[in-house]
C-alpha cells in the first residue's frame, strides 16, 4: 500500500522501485550461484534420491489401489485427492530432474573452465568457453544462473588475454637476459664446426685412409677420439612455451594481428637496445664478444619463432631488422675498431668478426658487407702493426753497435747466416775468427720484416679469399713496412746529431745488404702462399727504392757531416795576418784536419767506389772553398805577404794530400784541380806576375785562368792597406818607388776589368 501511495504521487517512484528490485534480485541471484556451486553435489544426491523415491511411490499407488475397494466412500475420496496430490508430486519431481539433467552438464563444463583457469591452462579454457557458449548454455539460457555465466565468459577471456600478455612480457625481459648465453652458445658451435671442417680438409689433403669421424652412441660427432659438444638449439635454452600459449590465445580470440603487431615491435626496441655498444667496449676482447654475443642471441631467437610458428614472424621482417642491425653494427664496429692501437686485439676482432658472420651466415642472413667491412679493419691492423713494428725497428737501430760482425767459429757463422741470407766466397774462404761486413741490425731486421709478414698473414685466414689475393695483401703491406715504417726509421736514424761518419759508412752497408735481401723476401711470400711472382698483376717489393733512398740519405748526411767536421778545424785556424815572414812549416790545425781525413777516407774503403770518392771530391771542395773565404772575408782587412806565403804552405799540403790517392780511383790529377782556383790566386800574388796575368787575360790558354778579376783584386786591396803603414812594401818604397806606382796601377787595371765584367753581365 506504501509503494502503490507512492507511486501515486511521485511519477518517478516506480521506476525507482524497479530499479532497488532488479538490483535485489541480482543479489539475491549471486547468492543463490554461490549456493549452488557449494550445494551442488548435495543437489545432485538428492536428486538422485528422488529418483528411488519415484519407484516406490508408483508401488505406493498399486497398494492403494487394490485396498481401495475395501474402503469407504469418504475414504477413497481421501485416498483419490492423495493420489492426485502424488501424481503431482510425480509429474514436478520428473520435471525437476529433467530440467537438472539439462543444468547439470552446464555446471559441469563451468567448473571445469575453473579448474583450467586455476592450472593456467588457457587454451583449454578458451575451448571450454566456447562450448558452453554454442552447446550447453544455449539448452538452459532461460535461467538467469546461466546468463551470469554467459556475461561473465568475456570478462574471462579478457583476464585470459591479460595474463598471457603479462606471460609475454616476462618472456620477453627474460629472453633479453640470455640473448648473450645463447649467442655464445650458438657462436661456440660455430666455431666447432669451422675447426672440424678444417680438420677434415687436412686430413683429405693429407691423403689419409683412416675415417677421421664417426657418430657416437648420442649422436655426436667422435672426432680424433673425443666426442664434440651436442648440438643444442635455442629450444633448448629457453623455454618458448609463452610465446606459443599467447600465440594460441589471440588466434583463437580472433586478435592474432594485434598479437603479432605487438611482438614485432617489442622485439624491434630490444633489436636497437642489443645494438648499442658500451663506450669501452674497445678496449677488450671481451666487450667485443659480449656485444656480438647479445647480436646472434637475438636473431637466433628470431629465427627460432620464425620456423616454430606460423608468420608471427616473416622472413621479410627478420630481414629488415638484420639489415638495420646490419648498418648500426658496421657503423659500431668501425668507430671502435679506429680506437685500438694493439695489433693483437684486432686480430682477435677479426676472428670474433668471422665466426659471428659465419654463424648468422649458417642461420641463413647475409653477411657479406661484415667481410667488406673485414677489409677496410685490415687496413687499420696493418696500421697498428706497422707503429708496432716502428718501435722494433727503432729499438734495433739504438742497439746496434754499427760495426761488423765478428764470427769466431763455424757455429757462430751459421748462426748468422741462418738467419740472414749472407753469401761472400772470399769471406768463407777467410779463416776464423772473422768479421761480415754488415752490423748485429741486419739479421734482426730481416727476421722482422718476416714476422711482420707472418702477422699479417694471420689476419688474411679465414676471409674466404684466393691465394692470389692474400699474395697481394701481404706484398702491399710488406711494401708499406718498408717503404713507410722502415724507411723513415732509417731516415730519422741518419739525422741524429749522435750518428757519427763511421756509424753512417756501416749503414750505407747495411743498406745495400737488406736491398740484396729483398729477393728473399718475394720467395719467402712465394712459398706461404703458393703464388708465383710472375704471376699477372701480382705486387712487387719495393725495398731496392727504399734502401736506396736510405743509402742515399746516409751519403749526402756523411757529405754534410764530413764539411762539417772540416769546419770545424777550419775555426781553429789561427792566422797572424800581419806577420813578416812565415813559420816555414804548415799550421797545426791543418795537418790535424789533413789526418782526419786520412782516416776518415780509411773507413770508407768499405763503401762502394763511389760513394768513397764522392765524399773525398767534396771534402777537398769544401776545404779549398772555406780556404778561399778565409782569405777574401771582408772582415779580414789586411794581409802581409808573409801571411800570403804561409796560407801558400798550408794549400801545398792540401795539395799533397790530394796527390796520396787517400780514396782510389781517381784519374789522374782529378782531385787536385779541387784546389786550383787557390794555386792560381797565390802564385799569381806569389811571382807577381801581374803583367802575365792582365796580358793574357781571357784567353782560353790563360795562365791564371781560374782567377777571378774581382777576387785578385780584393785580395790586393788588402795587400795595399797594409803597404800604407809600410808593413809590406817598406823595402819597395826604399830601393824602387816604382813598384807602389805599379801596383796603383795593376788596381786601377783590375777595377776596370771588374766594370768591364759587370757591365757585361
């Protein structure tokens, strides 16, 4: 009565009131779920009971009927409505049953999705969910119980959904963990491999019967006796089994797209993460392996779930990310690679390099730019090697004694010999103990140049390239070695201030020595790679230029080093230019710079001709033009003739010493006329021959020739100077006026020449 008052007059108290009852009603409907779930197997028995009950109601009946007749009026009117009432009871207990023969099935399949939810079997549970929905659900859909339970079904897929993605997550994170213990693994087993077949090859090259393998009871390779490791697989190091379940789930809830959109993505943010490098990483080995580790981890997972599902990933996709990991790897690689300096650390790169793109090869990924990249670090390992081997070679030449060889004994003789390829005839015919020509650097640095080529070579195995690229390789950084590293070794050597003219006459022969032993070089190349070296196209040794280049460079350093000893001597000259008369005997500075020479020019009779008389012309060049300028310095301001005649005595002993062949093989007077131009000067100031001298003057058979106007006159000016305070033409002016009046005038002639001559010009 409240509620129809009410109703009455609020229009929307009805509504309100249906509202608060439907919201009752499904409470009271969970209520009664709950009670089913917890009764249900009580509500099965009882039913069950029922059934028996049904039985013994039917005999029941029988037993009224047949007693009925004894039975008053009113008490078969009893026993009729009794009767009725039973059937009734019969006819709602028979419904009942059916109706919970229908019920039950459903409860059935409900509480073994729930089972299947608890045991995180999911698939399963998907497929129990959809028979409830088109078979068992259907048959009862009139009881509200059952449509709970059908809104309930996708919220149920939903969590499904949330827990298998939840599933994948962690599948993911875990995955990015053991990328590195799989990637070793895979690289491992690599390796393996390439040793094994290498093995083989030899074993068939070496032409032997005897079965080198066999498989073993696990199936394993039994290689010389000792079993190789079992192969294992990415299978076998992770469990896939989340990306499979949650793969199965989306397909079956019809949203496999969003489920591959999303894995593709996930793994392209773990692909950019796996590829950036640490900022040490090239410091050691180690940061390298580790980095390659993670890189083949990642793709061997990739194409694991390539081959175990069906286009979760595609052969496209994992292409597209090797190809981007492909670039960001090269550009990784080059950066850090141009940061070693240590030859052994990029060889083990290299090495690292290979079984990397022999693994990912064997995966079926293309690894081609990984070998061009190979190349452009084989330069920067021939880089380091040579700066290596710079240091050796300079250690070698800051040891060296520079003097030859001494061998006591034949032991000691092949030794060397052992080590350098030395042939002499006359040398072996000397007797022991005895000396080789070069010094203790030669063989030292032959044995480098060969280890440097053995170090190259180690870093041309295994690139997949012919013999004829790998002689190619290793000619053109040997030529690099000895042309570039070697070379300028020499050259910084020569200019040391430290390397005297006996140091610089034993490198001009060690020179020639290791340019003899180039041909040696081109058969030890030969023999390594089996290429001959006539082979079209094929690099030649540039090592004649380069030790020529140096044997150069020693010449022209003993040339300046020789003039500057001379000058030298030449700044202890002590003249005393106004003296009267001369000692009558040559200075000591020049004998001790004659004896210099002497010895100096003994030492070089170990050069080559040339390089000897070379070193001899210009020495006595040099001294006759220092000589020179000592006499026409314009600082000099007077000369007496008693000076003139005492330089005359110190030129006559250069002269003499020209004449001793201190260097043989000059033709006749050839060294002499290196002092020709002062012979002249002097006799003509000497003999005063002055009429002699302006009469022939430009004539090709001229006496005095090689005097230069200009230079006579210089040097009489002085002469005049000194006559004006009467040091030198005192006895002229007493017994012959004259010769002053000769001499104004041989000046006066002198100058016009001189105009003459400038005029000309």
């Amino acid at each position: 009565l409240t509620s129809v008052s009410t109703t009455r007059t609020t229009p929307n108290a009805h509504k309100r009131f249906m509202e608060k009852l439907d919201a009752r009603i499904r409470n009271h409907d969970r209520e009664i779920e709950k009670m089913c779930n917890f009764h249900h197997q009580g509500f099965v028995d009882a039913i069950t009971e029922l059934l028996k009950v049904r039985a013994d109601a039917e005999k029941l009946m029988v037993s009224a009927v047949s007693t009925s007749e004894g039975l008053s009026h009113q008490e078969v009117t009893a026993q009729t409505e009794e009767v009725i009432r039973c059937r009734v009871q019969q006819r709602n207990m028979a419904t009942t049953v059916e109706k919970l023969h229908l019920c039950i099935p459903v409860l059935e399949m409900y509480s073994k999705l729930k089972e299947q939810l608890e045991s995180k079997r999911y698939y399963a549970a998907l497929k129990t969910m959809e028979q409830l929905e088109n078979i068992y659900i259907p048959r009862v859909s009139q009881y509200r119980f059952c449509q709970i339970m059908a809104e309930t079904l996708p919220k149920l897929r939903e969590e499904i959904k949330e827990v298998s993605m939840s599933d994948l997550k962690d599948f993911l994170e875990s995955i990015r963990k053991h990328s590195d213990k799989i990637g070793e693994t895979a690289m491992r087993q690599a390796q393996q491999h390439r040793t094994f077949l290498s093995t083989v090859q030899k074993h068939v090259s070496a032409g032997c019967t005897k079965p080198l393998y066999s498989l073993n009871g696990r199936g394993a390779f039994q290689h010389n006796g000792l079993a190789t490791e079992d192969v294992l697989t990415a299978h076998d190091l992770v469990d896939f089994s989340p990306v499979y379940r949650c793969l199965h789930i989306y397909t079956v809830l019809g949203d496999r797209e969003t489920f591959e959109n999303y894995y593709r993505k996930q793994r392209k943010k773990q692909a950019r993460l796996v590829l950036q490098p640490q900022s040490n990483m090239h410091e050691t080995v180690e940061g390298y392996r580790k980095y390659f580790n993670q890189i083949v981890g990642f793709f061997v997972v990739e194409d694991h779930i390539l081959h175990a599902t069906q286009g979760l990933v595609t052969r496209v996709f994992t292409e597209e990310l090797w190809n981007m990991a492909l670039s960001k790897i090269i550009a990784v690689l080059r950066t850090h690679s141009s940061y070693c300096n240590d030859p052994d650390l990029v060889l083990e790169l290299k090495n690292l390099i290979v079984i990397f793109a022999d693994t990912l090869q064997g995966y079926g990924f293309q690894v081609n730019r990984l070998f061009d990249l190979l190349f452009e670090i084989r330069d920067q390992y021939n880089e380091t090697l040579l700066k290596k081997w710079a240091v050796v070679f300079r250690e070698i030449f800051e040891l060296d004694n520079y003097s030859p060889i001494p061998v006591e004994n034949e032991d000691e003789y092949k030794s060397v010999v052992g080590r350098f390829p030395f042939h002499d005839a006359e040398i072996e015919k000397q007797p022991f103990p005895k000396k080789l020509p070069m010094s203790q650097s030669v063989p030292q640095i032959y044995i480098q140049v060969k280890e440097f080529i053995y170090a190259s070579l180690k870093f041309s195995e295994s690139l997949h390239r012919s013999s004829t690229e790998v002689d190619d390789m290793l000619r053109k950084s040997t030529n690099l070695l000895l042309t570039r590293t070697l070379s300028g070794c020499l050259h910084n050597l020569i200019r040391k201030p430290h390397i005297g003219l006996t140091e610089l006459v034993q490198i001009i022969i060690n020179t020639t020595h290791l340019e003899q032993a180039c041909k040696y070089l081109e058969e030890f190349i030969t023999n390594i790679t089996n290429v001959s070296p006539e082979t079209v196209h094929t690099t030649r040794l540039y090592g004649l230029s380069t030790f020529k280049d140096a044997r150069h460079a020693a010449e022209g350093e003993i040339y300046t080093k020789l003039n500057q000893k001379i000058d030298e001597f030449i700044q202890l000259a002590d003249y005393e230019w106004g003296m009267a008369e001369s000692d009558g005997r040559a200075s000591g500075y020049l004998m001790d710079l004659i004896n210099f020479l002497r010895s100096t020019f003994q030492v070089f009779t170990h050069l080559p001709g040339k390089v000897a008389q070379t070193a001899c012309m210009s020495a006595c060049k040099h001294l006759a033009t220092s000589l020179m300028q000592m006499l026409l310095d314009t600082e000099l301001k007077q000369i007496s003739m008693g000076a003139i005649q005492q330089f005359n005595l110190d030129v006559i002993q250069c002269e003499l010493f020209a004449s001793s062949e201190p260097v043989p093989g000059f033709q006749g007077d050839t060294l002499q006329l290196a002092f020709i131009d002062l012979r002249q000067l002097l006799d003509l100031f000497m003999v005063w021959d002055w009429s002699t001298y302006l009469a022939d003057y430009g004539q090709p058979t001229c006496k005095y020739l090689r005097v230069n106007p200009s230079t006579a006159l210089a040097l009489l000016e002085k002469m005049k100077d000194t006559s004006k305070k009467n040091n030198l033409f005192s006895q002229f002016r007493k017994n012959d006026r004259d010769k002053q009046k000769l001499i104004e005038t041989v000046v006066k002639q002198l100058r016009s020449l001189v105009n003459g001559m400038s005029q000309h010009s």
